[in-house]
C-alpha cells in the first residue's frame, strides 16, 4: 500500500481528517445560510452536507497522497451485469434476516441506571428519523424521484467514495490489514450516524460494502449496492405514504412465528450463498 502512497499511511490519514474537519465546518456554514424550514432547502442542504463531507476530503486528500488517485480509491475499475444482478438478488434475499436484526437491535435496552441516556438516544433518533422522512415528503412521482436521486444515488456515492474509497485504503496502509480495515471503516460508518438503536444492522451493512470493495476492486460495487439499498428505502416509504401497499415491507420475517422464524433462516443462508458468489465475481478493468 506504501507505493501507492506519496507520504506515509499515517500523514495520508491524518490530512484526509483534517480536511474533513476543514470541510465540515465549510458545508456546516453554508447549510446554516441555506437553512431547512423549507422542503426545497432541506433537500439541498443533504446535496451541500453529501459534498463538502463526503466527497471533496477524499478528492482533495488523493490528489496530494496517492501516487494513482483513481486505482486506490476504486473508481477505474467497472463492475459487470454479474455483479450487478448478484447484488441485486443479495439486497432481495437479506431482506427478511435484515429486518430481524434491525428489530433486535431496536428492542436493545441500557441499563437502568441509564436510562436517561438511553431516552436521549431515542428521541434523537427519532428526530433523525422525522427528518429524513421529512425528505422523503411528497407523494408525487416528482417526488418519488427526487428522493431517490438525494437519498439514494449522490448520497449512495458520497458515503461510499468517503468511506470504502478514502478511509478504508488509508485504513489499510495503517493498519497493515485489509480486513481490519474493512470492519474499522464500517465501524466508523455506522458510529457516525448516531444512531445506536440501529448501530448493528448499519455495522454488517458496512463490512458488506467494504469486502465488496476488497473482493472487487472497484469502488462502483458498493456504490451501487448503497444506492440500490437506499432508493429500495425510498421507494418503500414513497409507497406507504401513498397507501399503495398495505404492509411495510421493513417488517417482512419479523413476527416470531414459525412461518416468520423460517423465513429469516432460509434468507441468511440464501444471503450468505450469494455473498459468496459475489466474493467470486471479478470486475473489468477500464
């Protein structure tokens, strides 16, 4: 990793957080000028938050500490129908065991004598909550769009080029170990989005992006599978608020019966069969 690198693994990391610290305080000002009273503004200040934060410290950090800028953040590197249809067929077939996990982790409970902290987690995670769902407002299939453009893809890219495309590798040189690295990232990637109540499902679905990274060589394989992922969410609550659907499918598999129980088993192991289908699924090169 050293040889893609100009200076070493631990000055590369530390630049790369100094511009994100650099670059948050910028996007944080701008925001705070832009405002989210308003629909429209709070869905540029996702654009504003996705750019400064995610995108432009990993830019700016690989133009002066990479030797090859795009080979080590993934992005010359093309994924396939392949791949496309197996992450495709992963993000369907997970999505019982999914909701299982999801369902446990929500039910997680702190100890009593923390339970004021455990009320100041939950009401913030419920703000979170109303506020993205305030961004998937509308019923509209303008709407519908939107969203799935904001949420879905430029917040699918921005997360994933900042996350498996910056901090993994640079994790990596440091760490000297590729899997240490892609479990750190997603450590990370989680922890950010403070969110404890749902830190467990965002965990696995980290390491998932990374090893696709790892396996692949290409930053596009998680990039896609974020925005598949995210716009999946997004199409979901488009349809529930519209009263297209009667059930939510975030519940699919999570009623404890044996029609359920059996439901998140054969969909851990069907997830589990093609993940390993994808970790033996190569890319092309551009």
């Amino acid at each position: 990793m050293e040889r893609k690198l100009r200076v070493t693994p631990g000055k590369s990391l530390f630049l790369f957080v100094c511009w994100w610290v650099l670059a948050t305080i910028l996007g944080s000002l701008l925001i705070s000028v832009i405002g989210t009273a308003t629909l429209p503004r709070l869905r540029c200040a996702i654009v504003v938050q996705d750019i400064f934060l995610f995108i432009l410290p990993v830019l700016l950090t690989m133009v002066i500490v990479a030797v090859a800028p795009r080979r080590l953040m993934g992005i010359d590197v093309r994924i396939n129908l392949k791949m496309i249809v197996l992450i495709t067929l992963a993000a369907v077939v997970s999505v019982p065991a999914m909701n299982n996990i999801v369902s446990w982790n929500e039910s997680i409970h702190l100890p009593q004598a923390w339970s004021g902290l455990e009320s100041i987690l939950r009401n913030s995670e419920d703000s979170a909550k109303a506020t993205v769902e305030s961004i998937m407002g509308g019923s509209s299939v303008g709407d519908l769009i939107l969203s799935i453009l904001i949420m879905g893809v430029l917040t699918g890219f921005a997360e994933e080029l900042f996350f498996r495309g910056g901090l993994q590798p640079l994790l990596a040189a440091v760490m000297r170990n590729r899997h240490a690295a892609v479990w750190a990232a997603a450590f990370i990637f989680s922890a950010v989005h403070l969110q404890f109540f749902g830190f467990f499902p965002r965990l696995l679905m980290g390491a998932f992006f990374g090893y696709l990274v790892l396996w692949s060589g290409s930053i596009w394989a998680s990039v896609f599978a974020h925005a598949l992922n995210n716009s999946l969410v997004v199409i979901n609550f488009w349809l529930v608020n519209r009263g297209s659907v009667s059930a939510d499918v975030n519940t699919f598999g999570t009623g404890g019966g044996v029609g359920d129980v059996t439901i998140a088993i054969l969909s851990a192991v069907a997830t589990a069969a093609v993940i390993w289908l994808i970790s033996r699924t190569s890319c092309d090169r551009t």
